[in-house]
C-alpha cells in the first residue's frame, strides 16, 4: 500500500512525499499493517475487507463403476465484485491513522482515503 499525503501538515511540508505501508495476509480478509510517517514515527493497525464468499456443498450417492459411494465435499470461492475495506492504525507518537478503500474481488488492487489526527488527508493505493 501506498499513502500520497493530499492535504496537511505532511502535504504542506513535502508535496513529494510518498508513504510505503506494508500490509501483510494479503490473500485474506484481515491482517496487519505498519508504516512510518515523517519524523520516524512508526505506525502499526490493522487492515480489514468485507469479501464475501460462496460456499457450496456436494451430496449424493453416485452408481457408476468409477465412482460407487456417495460425494462429499464443500468448496469456496470468492464471489465477484468491489469489496469495501478499512485500514486503522495507531502511531508511537500517538497519532490515529484511519481510512477506507475499495477492492476487487480475488485481488490485491485497491484504491481510498485515510486522514489522521493530526489533521492530514491521504490517497491511499496498492
């Protein structure tokens, strides 16, 4: 993920600045997330994505030579479309870090907004 400061303090001082955020379980719906804003404050939350699932379940009882016995089974998939998120973070100078976006179902991509308590607007994109 990346924080491109909008509007602020942090915009005001370097419009450039660009801010690496490395969110880890990215092939699941939550995890954690840490970055560092300027001045070497360090930050550490979590991210989190509402991606629906579909679960499907197979039984039955088959009569062929190959296949005698019943079918068991469940499978899981990930449904298609946009799937909201949240990312929140807390900061070792005590500055709170929150924010939405947006994803598309089975990816990593994503596009948002996060502000901070300190009065800072950023894009957020990965």
């Amino acid at each position: 993920m990346k924080l491109y400061p909008l509007q602020g303090p942090i915009a005001e001082a370097d419009a450039t600045l660009v801010i690496d955020a490395k969110a880890r379980n990215t092939n699941e719906t939550s995890g954690p997330i840490n970055f560092r804003l300027p001045g070497r404050v360090r930050c550490e939350g979590t991210w989190s994505s509402v991606a629906p699932k579909e679960v499907s379940r197979q039984r039955g009882v088959s009569l062929t030579l190959r296949d005698t016995g019943g079918r068991l089974g469940r499978d899981t998939k990930t449904v298609a479309g946009v799937n909201n998120g949240e990312i929140y973070a807390v900061c070792n100078d005590g500055t709170r870090v929150q924010g939405n976006f947006i994803s598309g179902s089975g990816t990593t991509s994503g596009t948002g907004q996060a502000t901070d308590t300190n009065g800072n607007i950023y894009k957020l994109l990965f």
